[in-house]
RNA sequence: GCGGGGGUUGCCGAGCGGAAAAGGCGCAGGGCUUAAGACCCUGUCCCGUAGGGGUCCGCGGGUUCGAAUCCCGCCCCCCGCACCA
C-alpha cells in the first residue's frame, strides 16, 4: 500500500542530502547504534535497535539539533570464515538455515564461498534494508571493518593502549578442543554449553619417607586444618612428572595437565591398593595420615586424589565410617552446629551409604552454611577467629604461593563434548595478549565516569557498576578470524570485540576516506594522536602527507561531534561491548569527549519463539519490509515494548497495525486540505486534549520511551479524533499540521506525503511541536466529561427500561451549586447550615449530603445539554427532554451539579 | 551461587498511596454494506428491571481513614556470569 510513497521519499531524502550532516553553528547531537555484523541479514533484533535510534535522531533533528546518525559494518572475526567453509562444504544444514530464514537465493548461496563474497553479499543486502526502512543515516560515512584504513586506525589505538601498559601477555584457562586444536565457544559444543571452568586447588601432600606427591583437589582449602587421611579410588592411578615433581593422580587427571600449562611427562602406570595403609604428611599441619581406598572418589574429576575432612565432608564421614575405621574427626570450623557437623546432617537426612545420592545435598547444605556462618576455630593456627568465606581466599593463597599447591582447572559440569564428537578439556593458553581490565587504576576512572553517564533505562547504571568491577582481564588476539593484526606481533589478529571500541571516531574519518581526501597511507600514528588525543602537533601530522587545512578541517569536525552522545544498544552488549566501550574511551581520550549516555533495548522473538541467526526462526528487516512496508514495520516495532522489555513479534498484530495506519492516512487525506470554520467549544477541546499529547510524546520521547510515545502520538491522539468526529467536528484539520509533525519521527514515510499536501518543506526537517499550556481549555474539557458521562448514564439506565421513548434530564436546581461552592471551600457543614436557613425540605438536604462528594461544578450545564441535543437523540436514539415535570420528585431530589436527574421512559 | 530485572484483568502491557485499573491485540454483539472486508459503536471479573453493588493486581502477614501501589516473610519466572559476535 505504501511501497510507492516510500520509495518516492527516500529518493528524496536522498538527492535533497537531508541527512548529510556536517558542522555547524547549530547545537549537534551524535547518536549512534551497533554497527551489525554481516553473517547474516539483518533480522527483527537489528530492526528494533536500530529504529529506536532512528525514531530519536529524528527526534532530536526535529527539535532543532544538528544530528550525525552514522551507520558501518562489522565483519571482524570468525564467524563469516566459518559461514564460507561450511557453504564451501555444502553443509546441509547452513543451506537450510540461509535458504529458508536468511532468504537468500540458493544460486547466489553457492557462490558465498569466500569471506570476502559473504561481506560483498551481506553489505549490499544490509544497505539496500537500511535505507528502504528509511533510517536518517549519512551513509558518506559508511564503511566495513577490514578496510585498510580502519584497520590503520585500529592499529593506532592498540599501540596506544600498550603504551599506557593496558596490553600484556599472559595466560588464561579456556574450553578446548583436542581433535580441533582450537577454544570452543558456547555453539561449538554438542554437550556442556552449560559448564564453566572451576577452579580446584591441589594441595600437595608428600608420601612419608619418599618423593610422590599427592595432590589433593578441593574447592574447601580452608578444610585443610581438618584432614584426618587421603582417599584414592581402588583403580589404576599414574605416577607423572609434572614441573619437576612426581605426582600420582588418575589417569584422567594426567590427561587434563598436559593441557594445562604445566612440564608433563608420564613415568608408569600403578595400582592405588600400592599406597593404601601408608601416611601422608598434611603441609602446614605436618601431621600424617593414612592412604585409605573410597569408592566414591570420581577420577574423572580433577586430579583423582581427594583429601578427607570427616568433619565437615559428609562423604568423607560416611565413607570412613563403611570403611570402619577408628579415626576421630577434627572439627575445624565453628557454626550453631553443635557436634560433628557432617555427622549430623548425615543424620539428619538419613544417609545410607557413600552412594545415597542424599550426599550431594547434604554437602551442599553444609558448605553453605559453613561459608557464610562458620568461623575458623582456635586450631587453626593463625586464620583461628576469621570468618571462613575470608580463611579460604587466604589460605589459597597462601598455599599457591608457597608452592604447597597448584591450580587444577575444571569443568563445572560434564561431560563437555565439541561438535567433532571430542571431549572437550581445559586449556591454558600461554603467551596470550591481555588487555588488563582488572587494573584497578582503570576501573576507578571508569566507575567514576559512569557516574556522570546518563543510562537508560536508570537501573542499568547498578548493572554497569558491577559489571565494571567484575571485568576481568580479556584475551584480545586470535589465530583465525578476519580483522586487524596486532602491530607489534603479526601473528596475532586483534580479536573483534577489542577491535569495535572507540570506532564511533572513525566516522569522522570514515567522511574523509569515503571522498578519497584521506588514504590508508595517510593515517598515521602523528596523525591520529593529533586528532583525537590533542598530542603531537599540526607539524607532526602534516607527516602524513596531508595538507593543513585538511587536517585542520578533519579536526575541527571531530571537536564538533564529539563525544558521542547516545549510545543506544540492544542489552546483549552490555557485558562486553558497552563496558569495553566505556573503558577504552576513558583509557584514551579526555574527560571532554568521553561518552554521555547509554541507552539498552531488549531482544525480540517470533511468536513467542527465540530468534536465531544460526538455527532460524528468524524475521529478516527485508522480509519484514516486503510484508508490511518501513512504516508498519516501524511504528509496530516501537510500540513493541519499552527499554529493556523484550519484544514479541506477531504477525497477526503488525497486520492490524498495517490497517490502522491506512486509517490514519485516510483520515488526514480527507481532512488535511479542508478549510476550518470558526473554531467551537468542541474544537478548543481537541486542541487542548491534543496539547497534553504533545507534552506526554516529548517527555516519553526524551527518556526514550518509544513505546509510550507511540502509545500516545498515535492511539491516544487517535481516540480522541474519533471521538471528536463522533461528536460531529468538523475542524480536525486544526490539529493535522502538529499531529504529522509529531509522528513524523516514527512513520516518516507517510508524515511526508501527507505533509506535502499543504507544504513544500521536507516534514523530516520541521519544528517538533511543542506543548503550550495557553491552548489548555478546562472548561471545553469539563465539558467533553459532562456530556460523555451523561451519555453513559443515560445508557445505563436505558438498559433497563423495556421500549424506551424518551429521556428526561433535569439539571441540578440552582441552590445545589450555591451550596456544592460552598461545600467546597468551606466544608459540608457550612453549606447545610446556608441550606436549612434557605428553607429547603429535610429531604432534600440529606440527600444533597449524602451526594455531594460526586458532584462537580461543571458551568453551564443546561446550555450544554441543550446545544447537544441532537447528539444525544442520535447516539441513544431517544427523544431528549428538558420539560422537568415530567420527572418524578424522588429522582429529581438526586439531581446534583455534574450528574443531573435523568428519568428514562 | 552471585548480580540485575520481573510476576496486573483471555494475551501483550501501563499504573507504583485514593478508578474494576491507560493503550494495543483477541473475542462477542450491534450499526453500515447487495455481501465479505474495512469503518463506526457497545460489551468482554461476578451480580443487578434506574446511572448501583460485590470481588480483584504471585502467596501470607503488617502499616494506613484508604494499597496493585509502602513494610516484612515466602513462592515462582527471565537475563548475564565472557573470551563469542
């Protein structure tokens, strides 16, 4: 329906260059949104945040700033490699998913057999998206994440982040592959996307008399204090050198640390019965204990070898106790517990043996209550007093740095198994580039920054604080992916979300690039550090080869846009890219152009189905384009849901929004154009109903609230029309003007040609309305209330009349008024004292008090009723009367200012 | 477990100290129409032959003249916990 219109104004808006933006004397505003990565097209996730920016950039133009909307592609990373080797393969399931979801063509899949044919087909694709749904973006800006100049750019920030000692080597434990030889991420594993990497601490104890370690894994170091004897499992066990000591541990254990960091070398297979009976020496505790065998030692989990803490272990306590041992529990930690801890809760639960599955509970329970109660008790040495959850960190601590223990990664949850069928390890990657996050100097500035952030919606900013504090370093490099490589270590490509930080400055660039003014060859470090660090000197840049006005007006372009004001983003990205955002900004720039604000939008599913780019379901913004058109898409979309909310798109309701939309374009095209008579009481209430929209669309507009504002602009505004027109106006072109004006932000397309009717202007660059109280009428309003709720009175009672005729309304007697006024403003008692000197009856007095309270002082009444009478004749299609003889007395005495006697016969 | 958010009338979703509680969707009835659609109106917790009454906002208590809205306890749901865009 709207195909034509739309295109007509996009061609507009496009030679007439009105989004092209560039400084100015006015007041500018930058907003910008996630640049989407092109494996795919552009979904109904993109459409969401993106039109939200969108709906506010033409806000913030309406209300008179010069706004910069740009818009480039991220195709950085692994992900488009991955796309183009399975479609090389031919992999079934991808065609599926490309063919049925992403729509692409099955002949134009095939050839998308190299990265770059991916990023050539998704970009156009994304383009020609981006501009049918009509987005004000100045595309001079564009660009893609691999060219040359960005990748300049990008190299500079990372030589500067180094500099400023934020880059360094270092190693870190992840979820690897053996068959693969690559880290798997969450969508590699065929089982175990649920598990994350613990960390056990192996407490090293020495076999009396001789040099086998056994290195115990426990989450609980602070137990050690405790330990009465080890258990192994009566299994094979293996004797490894690992860095120059010779550990026993399961075979599974020996595995694991291979990958782990760590000198490896296996020496001989042996039995555990070897050991049992023969003592261990406790380290710090000195004490011996014996080897005993455990049936419920899991080698499969960490190193195999388990420490026993009978005290506080449940398992520990029942296994001894199967194994009839005579060994007294040392209890170490102090609780409400009274006695042995584990045995009482043993007890308590009515544990059977070491394979009750009642254990793993039981353990549960107590470890809880142990952590956040118990206090370490006077034998143990030094941490005696101190709250356990404190002991443990300190006595890990201590132990690792001591070299009386090591860290044994594992999985929190098992098996982990990769797509290839391979079960899946813990690696610790060495020689890796960190970006240090977890330095402290840096997060305080960060935190106070945010501080001076606004953050939509406002609770995010507590979900950024803690986000922010708990940010730990981050490998920045990879082997395989597209991007930029590190420019100090070529090996290494600068891992995509490092790499899409700062970029919102590149757009600046982007301009200059784009015209062919500014080569790769041109961005230098000089240059760069000019421009947006305020370093070097103009001198120095002019290195690059560029001339000085080139460079002056490159820089005075970045002063004028920057900082970025609003960042709008879906709340994905606030984890990482929102928070790398915030720390590299401050990491970088001056206080003066560090980001203002931050705006977070919520997901969107498909009929209450999660969307996803990989495995479908999924709404491509083009699929939704040819369906609806860019306006229903967008209006549907902003009144999806609010902030963080997240949305559901149904296709039943977009189709009803498609008609209400012709509705609205129907009505102004039959109105807009018609000349308005002298203004009526009833016009001055459409006026003043419509003002309080506009002041309710700003203010839900300015918080961003899109939902609300559409919420009002258009239904709010809508009921009200009709029920002006219902009323019989014939002035609605009084409101048009503002009320295109004012969705013009939402449904541009339609505003505009609905706009040119009476105009020349582009409605995209007009003055938003305003909210002028002047034009609030509270009398026409009154009297709007009055007559539709005698209208409802009237209809209520009508229902119970059989044949009804005719209706006799009969105002309130003047005397009610005086006394209601003086009710009012000095009380009741006052008005029925006035009353009873008046001389009016006993009866009439008591009901006026027992009604008063819902009675309002409308004026004139009667000469509204009167001026409306055909209006009631026509809605309740009855005879209307104002003869009051007619009406018996008992209801004329409830008659009262506002709410007249009415009798239905 | 930790952190953030949330449970409202058939559904989505406003409201956050005084309304059976915005708006959208759905459903039902009526009008218009040759008819379907669209459009317009009405209803959509229960009761009611006079504009009325009753019961409601996860559960249980409390504060208050008055609570969906404030306080306490409990239950349930969603999201993040990364090296992946």
């Amino acid at each position: 329906m709207f195909v034509e219109i739309e295109r007509k104004w996009q061609e507009m808006w496009e030679k007439y260059r009105i989004f092209e933006a560039d400084p100015s004397d006015k007041e500018k505003f930058f907003i910008t949104v996630p640049y989407p990565y092109l494996n795919g097209n552009l979904h109904a996730g993109h459409t969401r945040t993106f039109t939200i920016g969108d709906a506010f950039a033409r806000y913030m133009r309406m209300k008179g700033y010069n706004v910069l909307f740009p818009l480039g592609f991220h195709v950085t990373g692994t992900p488009i490699i991955g796309l183009a080797e399975l479609i090389a393969k031919r992999d079934q399931r991808t065609i599926d998913v490309y063919t049925k979801f992403h729509d692409v063509p099955i002949g134009e899949l095939l050839k998308l057999t190299t990265p770059e044919k991916i990023v050539e087909y998704f970009a156009k694709e994304a383009l020609s998206a981006l501009k049918r749904i009509g987005y004000s973006i100045d595309w001079r800006r564009v660009f893609t994440t691999t060219d040359e100049a960005y990748q300049k750019f990008i190299e500079w920030q990372f030589w500067r982040l180094k500099e400023l000692g934020l880059i360094e080597k270092g190693s870190h434990p992840v979820r690897y592959c053996p068959n693969d030889q690559n880290p798997v991420e969450d969508h590699d594993l065929l089982l175990g996307d649920e598990a994350s990497i613990v960390e056990f601490v192996a407490i090293k104890f020495r076999l009396k008399d001789s040099d086998l370690i056994f290195p115990c894994a426990t989450l609980r170091a602070e137990t050690i204090f405790g330990v009465t004897n080890i258990w192994l499992k009566p299994t094979k066990y293996v004797i490894a050198m690992v860095d120059g000591e010779k550990w026993v541990v399961s075979k599974e254990a020996y595995e694991k640390l291979v990958f782990m960091d760590k000198k490896v070398e296996l020496l001989r297979e042996v039995d555990a019965s070897e050991f049992f009976g023969k003592k261990v020496i406790v380290p710090i505790v000195e004490r011996e204990v014996p080897i005993l065998p455990a049936e419920f030692v899991d080698t499969d989990n960490a190193t195999g070898v388990v420490m026993s803490v009978p005290a506080h272990a449940p398992y520990d306590y029942v296994a001894l106790k199967e194994l009839g041992v005579e060994i007294e529990p040392i209890v170490i930690i102090g609780t409400d517990i009274k006695g042995i801890p584990a045995k009482e809760i043993v007890e308590e639960l009515g544990i059977k043996g070491q394979n009750d599955p009642e254990l793993e509970k039981a353990t549960k329970i107590l470890y809880k209550r142990e952590f956040h109660t118990g206090i370490m008790l006077e034998n143990t040495g030094k941490f005696a007093g101190m709250k356990v959850s404190e002991a443990k960190e300190r006595i890990e601590k201590e132990l690792i740095s001591l070299k009386i223990a090591d860290v044994f990664y594992e999985f929190s949850e098992k098996p982990v198994v990769c797509r290839c069928g391979t079960k899946c390890v813990v690696k610790v990657v060495k020689d890796q580039w960190f970006i240090r996050y977890s330095n402290e100097n840096w997060k305080r500035k960060v935190l106070s920054h945010l501080e001076k952030m606004t953050i939509i919606p406002e609770y995010y900013k507590e979900e950024f604080r803690n986000k922010i504090e708990w940010l730990k370093d981050k490998a920045c490099a990879r082997r395989k992916g597209l991007g930029t490589r590190i420019p100090w270590d070529r090996e290494w490509l600068i891992e995509s979300l490092s790499d899409s930080t700062i970029y919102m400055c590149y757009y600046i660039l982007a301009k200059y690039v784009n015209l062919g003014i500014l080569k790769p060859e041109n961005i230098t470090m000089e240059l760069l550090d000019y421009l947006f660090l305020n370093r070097g000197s103009l001198e120095l840049a002019k290195n690059s080869g560029l001339s000085k006005d080139v460079i002056r007006k490159i820089k005075e372009e970045f002063e004028y846009w920057y900082p970025v004001d609003l960042r709008s983003s879906g709340k994905d990205l606030v984890a990482n890219h929102l928070l790398f955002y915030l720390f590299h900004h401050v990491a970088l720039f001056e206080e003066k152009y560090l980001p203002r604000a931050i705006a977070v939008n919520g997901y969107v599913s498909l009929e209450g189905q999660k969307m996803s780019k990989s495995k479908g379901p999924l709404l491509t913004m083009k699929r939704a384009l040819d369906t609806y058109g860019a306006d229903v898409t967008r209006l549907y979309i902003l009144h999806s849901a609010e902030y963080d909310s997240d949305a559901d798109w149904r296709s039943k309701e977009v189709e009803s929004f498609v008609e209400s939309l012709k509705r609205f374009f129907n009505l102004v095209r039959e109105n807009y154009t018609k000349e308005v008579n002298e203004v009526t009481l009833l016009d001055r209430w459409l006026i003043s109903k419509f003002n309080r929209a506009v002041k309710d669309v700003r203010d839900a507009m300015d918080k961003l609230q899109t939902r609300r504002a559409v919420n009002v602009a258009f239904f709010e505004v809508m009921n009200y029309v009709r029920w002006y027109i219902r009323r019989g106006g014939k002035n609605l072109a009084i409101i048009l003007d503002d009320w295109i004006k004012l969705l013009a932000p939402f449904i541009p397309h339609i505003c505009e040609e609905l706009w040119h009717m009476k105009h020349s202007s582009f409605v995209s660059l007009e003055k938003y309305p305003d909210f002028d109280p002047n034009k609030l009428d509270p009398v026409a309003e009154k009297a709007e209330e009055y007559i539709s709720r005698l209208l409802e009175d009237i209809k209520e009672v009508k229902k119970f009349v059989e044949n009804p005729r005719i209706v006799y309304i009969y105002p309130a007697e003047d005397w009610k008024f005086e006394a209601l006024k003086i009710a009012n403003e000095k009380g009741l008692k006052e008005a029925l004292r006035f009353l009873s000197e008046k001389g009016i009856a006993k009866e009439d007095i008591s009901a006026f008090s027992k009604k008063f309270k819902n009675a309002e002082l409308i004026p004139n009444e009667r000469e509204i009723i009167e001026q409306n009478l055909e209006f009631f004749e026509r809605e309740l299609q009855l005879r209307v009367s104002l003869d009051s003889e007619k009406i018996p007395v008992d209801k004329k005495r409830f008659a009262m200012p506002g709410r007249p006697a009415i009798f239905v016969c």
